[in-house]
C-alpha cells in the first residue's frame, strides 16, 4: 500500500513538473520571439511621444479614462509653467508690453512655484488664470519673446496648448488624442510598454534622456534587438538645460556617438529618427545653421539641406563603417507619419532579428 502511495505521489510530481516545464519552454520561446526596442536620445527628443503612438497605433488606441485625467492636469499644468517662462523671459530680454496695462496680471501667474506645479493644477485653479494666459498670448510681446525661443527653455508643445485655450478650459475638457500627444512630462526612471503587432510581441524600453538620468540607460542594455535614437533635429540653435553652454545637437551627437560605438552592441542595429521634422521646417528660413555650425556648406534656406548636413554628423561619429546606417526624417506627433515609419522599422528590425536567431 505504501508503495502504491509512493508511485501516486511521484506522478503526480511528475505531472506538476511537466506543466512547469511546459509552461517554462512557452516563456521561453515567447521571449526568443519577443522583440526588445531600447528607446535612447537627449531630453525633448520625442521618446515619449513615440511611445505614446505605439499605442495608439498597435495598442488600445485610446488612452484609459484615469491615463486622460492625468493627462488633463498635466496639460493645465504645461500651459501655466510655460506662461511663466514667456513671462520671465519677456522681463529679462527687456520687451515691453503692447499694452501696459497687462503688467498688472503678471502676478497671478508668476504665484505658481515649481512646488504647485509638481502637485497638479486643479480645474478650478486653471480656469481662474485660463483668461489670462491667453490674453497674454494675444499681445505682441509675448509673441515677440516666443520668436526668440532658442535663448531659453521652454516646451516645443506649448503654442499649441496656448492656441485652444478657450476648449481646455471647458469645464467638460476630455483630452484627444492629440492633446495628449502634445502634452509634455519629462520621464523619470525607466518604463516598459508591451505591444503585441502581427502577433510578435513587442517591448519599447523608455529612459529618461536628460544627463541626471543616463547612468540609468546601462540597466537596459542586455538582450536588446535594436536601439531607435532620438533627435530633435530642430534644436541646432539651442544650448541643453543642465549647462546652458552646449549646443543641444552637439550633446545628441556625442550620446549617439557612445552608443553606437560601444562593443556591447555589435550585433545591435541602431536606428537613427531625426524627430520634430515640422518644427525644423518651421525653423530653418528663420535661423540661419551657419551661426551655429560653421562647417555647413550647403544652402542654409533648404530644409533638405539641413537635414542631411545633421545626418552626416551623426553618419560621421561611427567608427565601424561597414555596419548598415538607417535613419528616418520623423514628426512624433504625427500619427500617420509615425504608422508609415514604424512599419518600414519593424521589417527591417524582423529581418536583422530573423538572420541572429539563425546565428545562434
């Protein structure tokens, strides 16, 4: 009888353990099909922003309705914190008002510390100061500030904010899509995002870009299929946050040249996304390159030729020539623009995939 007991124990460990190791080899085939994307680039390059396509594109394709309240006190809270810097920098470039009497205002928007708008802005802190701000931007100095943007920092996204103010200060506002698109929150620490597309599963790792946030970008590299890098390839007139010194595409450019020379990702592809193609379009008959790069050679008032003078730089900071070079001219906020690019990455990511699984 005992020995019987014994037999009956030990099938039914056995059976148990079948079932681990069945469940065990279907996770492991899950994750060798699994396409790992690390997201890199410098702070405002759009990494989010792409995020935030994915899943609109392959994932629920809306947003959750707890995901759009956030979103709605985040945009309350960009459209104020950027009020304040025009405002700030409106004093400090010494542009007077078109009309004085606007001064006397100042105030109710320059009382947000940095503290409140860490804590969220509420809509009926919003509404109060929603007229105001955008009296504001409907005078001429403040406009005339906003031109000269590349002297200090402030969110590429704000006009837009600015420009529907009268609708987000609905007291019935459900952020779009779009809205959310636009909406700017700096990322802090790393974040996953699973997508499952043609039945591959899909997983975009997301790290903050600014420099306090890179020694963080070494936990993601192992088991990477491919690197998307991140430009904002309008930035070429402006300096980075944390020295006020360093032109922004120069810093790009010596991040990309860390990553795509450092031996760990040999057998990596990196994929260079010159973003925020809109607003370099915008930029280029007004700011002329050569203030800036004094090597560019090209016609200064050809958006073409800015954009691939930017892509040499960066084509030029690799050391192995022999591995392939891909880039995409990109606007993150463009949905259509961003479905047509991802489609054209995704193949090529499947078949560099396709040809190291068959090394293996």
């Amino acid at each position: 009888m005992r020995l019987f007991n014994m037999i009956c124990c030990f099938g039914k460990k056995d059976e148990r353990t079948k079932t681990i190791e069945k469940e065990l080899h279907k996770e492991r085939k899950i994750m060798r099909r699994q396409i790992n994307l690390l997201l890199l680039g410098s702070g405002e390059s759009g990494k989010s922003t792409f995020v935030k396509q994915m899943h609109i594109i392959h994932g629920a394709g809306e947003f959750t309705a707890d995901e759009v309240r956030a979103y709605r006190q985040q945009i309350y809270q960009n459209a104020i914190s950027a009020m304040r810097v025009l405002l700030d920098a409106r004093n400090k470039l010494g542009i007077a008002w078109e009309d004085p009497k606007r001064q006397v205002e100042v105030e109710k928007v320059m009382r947000f510390t940095v503290g409140d708008l860490l804590k969220g802005i509420d809509f009926t802190t919003f509404v109060e100061v929603a007229p105001i701000i955008s009296d504001f931007w409907n005078d001429a100095a403040i406009r005339k500030t906003y031109e000269q943007r590349n002297l200090f920092q402030i969110s590429d996204s704000c006009q837009y904010f600015f420009e529907h103010i009268p609708r987000i200060a609905m007291p019935d506002f459900y952020p779009t899509n779009r809205d959310i698109l636009f909406c700017r929150k700096a990322t802090r620490g790393i974040s996953e995002h699973i997508f499952e597309i043609n039945k591959i599963p899909f997983r975009f790792i997301d790290v903050g870009g600014q420099r306090s946030q890179r020694q963080k970008w070494f936990q993601c590299f192992t088991d990477i299929t491919s690197i998307l890098f991140m430009v904002a390839s309008n930035e070429y007139d402006q300096v980075i946050l944390e020295d006020r010194r360093t032109n922004r595409v120069v810093e790009s450019r010596s991040v990309f040249e860390t990553i795509v020379n450092n031996r760990a990702f040999s057998n990596v592809s990196i994929i260079l996304f010159m973003n925020k193609n809109d607003l370099l379009q915008e930029k280029v008959p007004k700011s002329d390159i050569r203030q800036y790069f004094t090597d560019f050679t090209g016609d200064h008032t050809l958006v073409r030729d800015v954009q691939f003078f930017l892509v040499d730089k960066f084509e030029a900071s690799r050391r192995d020539r022999a591995r392939p070079f891909f880039y995409h001219f990109t606007t993150a906020v463009d949905t259509e623009n961003i479905r047509r690019v991802f489609r054209d990455v995704r193949e090529s990511i499947l078949e560099q995939n396709l040809k190291t699984l068959m090394m293996q």
